[in-house]
C-alpha cells in the first residue's frame, strides 16, 4: 500500500553558522533547535535530496511566528528590517546557493519576500508589536533579553502584571533560566503559595495570607515567562499553570470571607456577597467564553476601552488591590463587600460586550490588534 505522506512535501530546517552566543541560559543554535522543535520541523546537518528546507543563521534571534510561518510558506524569503536576508524556505536542490547568499546577508532571488508588520498582531498574547529579529553578539545579550522577554509578555492584562512585574519578573526569570530552573517548578512554588493563601485568608491570618498570595501572582508572571523565553512550555505545564489560575481565586474569596467571620468582622449583606463574588467569578468567565466561541478572540482585545477594562475588571490581582488596603486599614469585611460590587459592576460590562457584539455581528467584530 502507498504510504499518504509525500516526501516531496516534508520540510526541514538547517542551522548555518555556530550560533553560541547564549540567551537565556542556552545557545542561540539551541534556542533555534527548540523553537523548530515546537513548530513540528526536524533541524538537520546535511541537506536532504527532496522536500523543502528552512535555512536560518545560528548568530540570530527569530520571534516564534516568523520561523513558523516561513515553515508554512515554500519559495519564500525572511528579510530583517534593514533589507538583509536572515532565512529562507527552499527546495533541498537550492540548499547550497541559498546558503551561500543568506550567509553572504544576501536575497537568494526568486522568493516571495515575508513581512514582518503582517506579522505583528500575536493573537495568543493579545498585542500588536513588530516580530523579534536581531542578530545576537556578546554585546547586546542583555538587549536581546530584555526584548525577547517584552516579546513574551501578555499586550492585554491586569494592570499589576503589566505595569507592576515586568522588570523584576525579568531580572527573576534570568535567574531562573541560568539555575536551569524548569518553569513547572516555578508553577509548583505558586500553587504551595495559593494552598499557604487559602489556609491563611481561613484562619483570619490576612497580613500574611497577601504576602502569599502577592508572591504567588507574582511567581505567575515569571512561570510563564520562563516558559516563552526558554522554549520549554509544555501542554501539561500549560494545563497546570492555567488550570490553577483558574480556579484558585473564587477558593480565596470564600476563605477570606469565612476569616472575617472567624475574627470578628463579620461580613455585611453575607449571603448576596458570596453570591456576587463566587457566581459573578463563574458568570464572567462564561460571558469571556461565549465572546471568544462567538467571534474567535479575546473580548479584552476588541477595541481600545476593552483592553482598557481588562486592566481592572474584577479578576484576582484587581480583587487583591481591593483587599490589601482594606487589611491595612483593619476593615477587611468592607474589602470584601466592595470586590462584591466591582464584581456585579463587571459582569454587566462584560454581558454588554457580548450583546454589542451580537448586534454588530461576526463581519463587524475584529480585534482593534489586528487592524
């Protein structure tokens, strides 16, 4: 029986020059080897006799997407901003020419160009910024982190994760990356800190229940951006990281609300603000659900005041912004009352999203990003 697979198809990638200047803990080469890894695509030392080839140079750094989008896109040439070729997709017979030439910084002539600004919009991470490519030296290694590590981060989020973590999460995650730290090691700290924060928030040990919770948001920024600059994310990790985000922060409001009972500052209206915390959390991320099966992409990237709401709207970091103060000023029950109201306030913002864009319907409804 003929096998389906056809090898006239089969794409490969080669690695030209050495590549060892370090990023992150590992080779450029290596970084280069992982990120094909991800895309489905074998990297090989000799070029083969049939089928495509990806060629790229060990001495750059390549975004994700441009290495995965040339894999897709034979007869094609990647083009870094100041008009040098950097990689090319080319039949096996034109390996040594093309090699030649992209060694050489030059077009190998004949390819269809590839854009980086169509490449811009990255729908996974909600934000529209030109790719990373930059050839990497000893020089600039501390640059090309520091961009990589930029490129990694969410464009559309709370505002103590976009405005608070970025540099010390950095300077974390470099740690972590040179110790060889994998980042579901990271998430495990985080879910230790979330059970520490639950049990905390219960016995009405508020001070401390936010120092762990504060540091595993914090730990919840670096887990996955160890994953992204390290190329080592994994579908389980993914499941774990994600999963305990999930679920975790509707467990907390509960044990803080059971704490003021215990310690004497017993909340107001009990029964409606459990209702609105708990069912509102639920609600949210149903309405959040129906958006994205509806229109394909994040409500929180539609138009500009949405990615704005998204920096406030009533999810665990706001909720905690909310509650630290009130700890502080010793009225932790009126903390609680007030996440309620913001809560209620946010599930009717986001139940107008949906409607607005039933209205406007699936033609009309396009990411502000992508535009």
């Amino acid at each position: 029986m003929q096998s389906t697979t056809n090898i006239e198809t089969t794409v490969v990638a080669m690695v030209l020059g050495s590549g060892d200047v370090q990023i992150w803990g590992i080779t450029a080469a290596e970084r280069l080897r992982r990120t094909f890894a991800r895309a489905g695509v074998a990297v090989v030392e000799a070029a083969p006799t049939t089928g495509g080839v990806v060629l790229v140079l060990g001495g750059w750094v390549y975004d994700e997407v441009l290495l995965a989008t040339l894999s897709r896109r034979p007869g094609s040439v990647l083009l870094s901003d100041e008009g040098e070729a950097v990689a090319a997709h080319v039949p096996a017979e034109q390996v040594a020419a093309a090699s030649m030439a992209l060694l050489l910084g030059q077009d190998p002539g004949g390819l269809q160009r590839v854009s980086l600004t169509e490449l811009a919009y990255n729908s996974a991470l909600r934000k529209k910024e030109p790719p990373v490519l930059v050839r990497l030296t000893t020089d600039n290694v501390r640059a090309v982190e520091a961009r990589t590590f930029a490129g990694a981060y969410k464009g559309v989020t709370d505002l103590v994760t976009k405005h608070w973590w970025p540099v010390p999460a950095r300077i974390v995650t470099r740690w972590c990356a040179l110790a060889g730290l994998r980042p579901n090691f990271v998430t495990l700290i985080g879910f230790l800190l979330v059970l520490a924060a639950f049990w905390l928030f219960w016995e009405g040990q508020f001070g401390w229940g936010l120092v762990c919770a504060w540091i595993m948001t914090f730990l919840d920024t670096v887990d996955g951006k160890l994953a992204r600059v390290t190329l080592t994310s994994s579908p389980i990790g993914s499941i774990f990281d994600h999963g305990i985000d999930l679920i975790h922060p509707p467990f907390w409001w509960f044990a803080w609300y059971v704490g003021c009972q215990q310690s004497g500052f017993p909340v107001p209206w009990p029964e409606i603000c459990l209702a609105l915390i708990l069912g509102g959390y639920v609600l949210q991320r149903v309405e959040e659900g129906v958006f994205m099966r509806l229109f394909g992409f994040h409500v929180h990237a539609w138009r500009p005041f949405d990615s704005f709401f998204r920096l406030i709207t009533a999810r665990r970091n706001p909720n905690l912004l909310i509650l630290t103060p009130a700890w502080a000023l010793g009225i932790p029950e009126i903390g609680l009352v007030i996440v309620a109201v913001w809560t209620a306030i946010c599930l009717v913002v986001h139940a107008v999203q949906v409607i607005q864009g039933l209205m406007l319907g699936r033609a009309r409804v396009v990411s502000w990003l992508s535009r």
